[in-house]
C-alpha cells in the first residue's frame, strides 16, 4: 500500500555527496533510475514556476545556500513546501554535482513524471499532433517539444523505443515546454492502428514523398505529423499508415534534414495555412 504524502513537506540543510537523498537525486541521471521512481529533475526557477502553474507534481526542491534570503527562491520554498514538496537546502559543491555541470541553475526539482493515455486523445478541427518514430537524439526530441509548444499544436506521440523525453538533457531542451505539452508513447502496431482511426490528414515526411509540404489542405481537419527516425526514416508500417506522404525539397547538395528543423519547417508551413484559411474565411467587414 503507498503511504500518503505528508501534507507540508520538510527542510533539510545538506553539504554531503554521500547524504542519501542527494544520491537518490543524483540517480536520477540514469533512465532505470527514473523509470522506477516516476520522476525527473528539472533546473531552473521559471522552469519550475511554470510546472508548478501547469498542475505538476513535485517531489523535492532543491537550492542553494546563496538562494537564502532572496525573496523570488524563498517564495517558490513556501509554496512548494506547502504543496507537501521536501526542501532541500545544499552547497555549492552538491548543487553542481546534482546538476552535473559547473554553474548550475541556483534551483531545481524532482517532479513526478506525467503522461497522456493514446486513448484520451480525441483531435478536433484544426489540432495538430506530432509522432516520432524511434527518435534517439535528445537534444532533436526536447526541440521539437519546444517547437510543438510555439506553434501551438497539442501534443507529441513517441512511438517504439525512443530517447527518454524526461532525461536531463532533453528536458533542458525543451526550455520548460515539458510541462506544456502532452506526451504519449504506443508501439508501431498500436500506432497504426492509432492511426487508422484518426479522422483527418495524417501526413508523413518521407525522402520518396510524392506531394511537396506546402501543397496539402492541412487546415481540412485535424492534422497528425508523423516524423521518421533520425538515420533510417519512416519503417514501411509507418509510411503505410499515411494518407499523404510529403517531402521538403532540397536546392543544395545535402539530400535530407536535421529531423528537429524538418519538424519545424512542416508544422509552421501547417500553422500558416490553417492561418490562411482563417483569414479568407473572414469577411471584409471583420478583416477591415
């Protein structure tokens, strides 16, 4: 049986790498770690002001000594505090090397992880989602978050045995988009089936392409991208599950593109024309 969580956490001052809690902390740099437990370490105030507006659960906050006093850290201490979060007060020395790097964010957090079952996702007109196949490079996975975040599209489906979205790295890449954006995870089998059910565009990018990215209505229905993986692109299961499958053309020399720019590029080209269509649907009057 899980024990409850205490309604207001506690405070502790640590200076000890070998204390436990920093060590549990530090562990969280290996996915098992991360896996067992159901959380991830987050590094920054703003980053951490945002989960916490966004409903996110967090387990410990962790600052530096130097943050005592200041009014901004104290404030988010007491808030998280009394949401039941442990405080955990360390050096400079523990600070870096929970972060793993030198001049660390002054905070961070252990937040519990979170994801969106496929079977709640139910797109409407004029939602747009993203798929990946296989993606391996964390810094592409944690920017294509953030880019998913800027255009506005709803969420990310991570599909087959992908880099980890809560690993350090990509969740530093994101720039707090983390805790913006809906993840969910399905196999390939499940995806296509996943798929066959979506009731609008689901558009692949693929390298044998027929149709040119900025040639399709994207704005007749909700969208679903699906991007291929970083070296071999979309399995043949995958590019069957599209109803079009597109290509962004190339003028040099070089025959493909970094997968997090090619992302960009089509969901901003989706973006702008569902934005078109917004405007020619408007009359004179409203236009004026």
């Amino acid at each position: 049986m899980n024990t409850p969580r205490p309604t207001t956490g506690r405070v502790k001052e640590v200076t000890s790498l070998t204390n436990p809690i920093v060590k549990d902390i530090r562990l969280l740099e290996k996915k098992r770690h991360r896996d067992e437990t159901g959380t991830f370490l987050a590094e920054g105030m703003k980053l951490i002001i945002d989960a916490l507006d966004n409903g996110w659960t967090i387990r410990t906050l962790v600052y530096s000594k130097a943050g005592k006093g200041n009014d901004s850290v104290e404030k988010l201490a007491a808030r998280c505090l009394a949401g039941g979060a442990d405080i955990l007060i360390v050096s400079e020395k523990v600070l870096g090397a929970i972060a793993r790097r030198d001049n660390p964010q002054m905070v961070m957090g252990v937040f519990e992880q979170r994801w969106s079952r496929p079977d709640a996702i139910r797109p409407e007109d004029g939602d747009v989602w993203v798929a990946l196949d296989r993606i391996r490079d964390p810094g592409n996975l944690g920017t294509i978050i953030r880019t998913v975040d800027a255009v506005g599209a709803k969420g990310v489906v991570l599909i087959g045995q992908t880099t980890d979205p809560f690993a350090t790295e990509t969740v530093r890449a994101t720039m707090g988009s983390i805790f913006a954006v809906p993840l969910a995870r399905m196999e390939e089998n499940a995806f296509v089936g996943f798929a066959g059910m979506w009731p609008g565009m689901v558009a692949g990018t693929h390298l044998k392409g027929a149709v040119d990215y900025r040639k399709p209505d994207y704005a007749s229905g909700p969208v679903l991208l699906v991007m291929g993986n970083e070296q071999a692109g979309l399995t043949d299961a995958l590019a069957g599950a599209c109803n079009v499958l597109i290509r962004i053309p190339q003028a040099g020399r070089a025959d493909s593109l970094n997968l997090a720019i090619a992302t960009g590029v089509s969901l901003f080209e989706i973006r702008r024309s569902a934005l078109t269509l917004g405007e020619d649907e408007l009359g004179e009057d409203e236009k004026a």
